[in-house]
C-alpha cells in the first residue's frame, strides 16, 4: 500500500515536470552527405558539389537557419566523397566558441 501511495505522487510529480521542460535554447548539429567523387573532375565543380551538398542540409535536414557551417571532415570511400558537416544557430555558435575559450587544448580544425 505504501509503495502505490509513493507511486500516486511521484508520477504525476514527474510528469508535472517532463510537461514544463522548456526545449533547447541552442542548435547544434553535425551531418553527414556524399557527392559522387565523379564530380571532383575539376576543383570548381568540386566546390559547386559540395555547396550544393551543404546547402541541401541546411535547407531540409535541420529544423532552424544556421548561422555557422562548418565542414569539418572529408573522406573518399568508394566512388563517393563523403562530408562530415557542422551547423549551428546563433545560439548554439555562441556556445561552441565558449567552450572553445574555457578549453585550451580544444582547437578548431
């Protein structure tokens, strides 16, 4: 009896609080996309497919306008060059640089 009474109150407690939980404040998101590795005949169609790629990521698969992209890696597997992109909002850019200066021995690539 006693533990269905601690149960009574502490689930409507806990679900009192997931309710009230407010959504993150800042967006950071690291993606992964390819482009054909076909398309680095030259280095100008390279950088078109690779705008074009990150573009493609900012406009359908992040839910808010980053204002910070970053790409911070690139690896050919295959026919494909893959790219490890990082986006964040203003927010979030804003924490990315403030952890950068509290930690010394973090350096941007």
């Amino acid at each position: 009896m006693a533990k269905i009474r601690a149960l009574s109150i502490v689930v409507p407690l806990g679900l009192a609080l997931l309710a009230t939980a407010s959504p993150a404040r800042a967006y950071v998101v690291e993606a992964l996309t390819s482009v054909p590795a076909d398309e680095a005949a030259d280095k100008e169609t390279l950088e078109q497919a690779i705008r074009a790629a990150v573009a493609d990521i900012a406009t359908h698969a992040v839910a808010f306008t980053p204002t910070i992209v970053s790409l911070l890696e690139t690896k050919l597997v295959g026919d494909r060059i893959y790219l490890l992109v990082l986006l964040a909002d203003a927010a979030g850019e804003a924490e990315i640089f403030e952890i950068e200066s509290t930690q010394p021995g973090l350096q941007p690539r």
